[in-house]
C-alpha cells in the first residue's frame, strides 16, 4: 500500500506539463485527447469543461444574489455561497495544474478548424449535384400529376451563395480565435477594467457564436 509518507518527494508539475504537447484534436488547454467537443468555440477535453462548467455555475449564483465576484477569498454569508467558492475554487486548482507549460498558437489551433469550417459549405454543394440528377431522371419518364411536384433541394440550394458562406465562416472562426486569444492574454480578472475588458469580449464572442449558429440554419436549410 501506498500512502503520503512513502512518496519520495512532491510531484513535479513542471515536469509533467513540459512532457505533454498540444496536437490537432486535442484540448488546447491540457492537451488530452479524452471526450474532445467544441467549447466556447475551442477544443475541449471532458475533464476541462466539467471544470470549467463548476466555475461558471459559481459565478452565475454570485452573480444572480449580487454577491462579491469569484477572487481569492471564501468569504461567505451562508453555507451555499461557501460552497460554490470552494467548488471554484478547488476546479480552477485543478485546471492550472493540468495547464500546458505552453498554449498552442491561436493561428495553429484556427488552422486545425478550417477543415470543420469547409465541411459546412462542402454539404450544400453534393447536395446540389444529387439533387439536381435526381429531379432530373425522375422527370423524363415521368408524365403523371406526381411530376408536377417542384424539386425544392435545387432550388433552396441554388439560393445560397456557397463561395459567401465560405468565406464568412472561415473569417468569424479568424475573429473568434482572436476573441479568445485576447481573453488568454487577460486570464482570470483582477480589477474592474479586467472584468469590464473580459465582459466586452464575451459580449463580442456571443455576437460571432448567434452569426454561426445562423449560418448553420442557412446551410441546413439549403440542403434539405
């Protein structure tokens, strides 16, 4: 058995972190490959967004009663409130010792996405094709009422210029990559104008995040 006394010294964070890389398809935070989703428009391990997700609750119950904001006391004026400092944190602990010793370069990370951000336009266009060979053997042999039923694939497709939607989802990843390196930069806030800079630009991410969100409607839309 194994406990505190037989250990030969302390762990060697610095170590660890120096041992792992980030690679494409990994967390850009931690650099783990477990359970990877897309979160707050980065890669994200299933470990990191647990965490992050508790300090999130955290601040929206202080938040919510207008209590002091997260910082490094835990003071508190009930047992709840107690908890979801301690739940923060003990989480934020926990991500800055997973963190890599060096993040991956912004630049690096929009490059391994730009392969997601093609498939969105890469749909509508074989849709097209399909649909436009489709409706079109159908209609030679076919005299009876059912051929009066208009091809509705083409159409919706036909109205989408794919080159635009291309372009504009490649530049909202651009500018959501450099939203969050900005927010990087800042890390956790310390003052007013570091709270005030970080609600900006979640104000901004929010914006770019409903445009791609419409965006993907667009491109469902046009390949039904």
């Amino acid at each position: 058995m194994i406990d505190a006394q037989t250990l030969s010294g302390p762990i060697d964070i610095a170590a660890i972190r120096n041992v792992r890389r980030w690679s494409p398809g990994a967390c850009v935070w931690c650099g783990d490959d477990n359970a990877v989703e897309m979160f707050r428009n980065e890669p994200r391990c299933g470990t990191c967004r647990e965490k992050e997700s508790v300090i999130d609750e955290a601040r929206r119950f202080l938040g919510m009663y207008g209590l002091r904001p997260l910082g490094g006391t835990l003071q508190s004026d009930d047992d709840e409130e107690r908890e979801h400092r301690v739940n923060a944190r003990d989480a934020r602990r926990d991500l800055n010792e997973m963190k890599l010793a060096e993040l991956p370069d912004p630049a690096a990370v929009r490059k391994a996405l730009r392969p997601r951000a093609a498939s969105v336009v890469s749909e509508p266009r074989s849709t097209a094709h399909s649909g436009t060979s489709s409706a079109t053997t159908s209609s030679r042999p076919s005299t009876s009422r059912t051929s009066a039923t208009p091809p509705v694939a083409p159409v919706r497709t036909d109205a989408v210029d794919v080159a635009a939607l291309e372009t504009r989802v490649t530049g909202l990843l651009d500018q959501l990559s450099a939203i969050d390196a900005q927010m990087n930069l800042i890390g956790e806030p310390a003052g007013l104008a570091a709270r005030a800079r970080i609600s900006d630009l979640e104000k901004q991410r929010a914006t770019v995040l409903r445009t791609l969100a419409a965006l993907e409607k667009a491109r469902i839309a046009a390949g039904q």
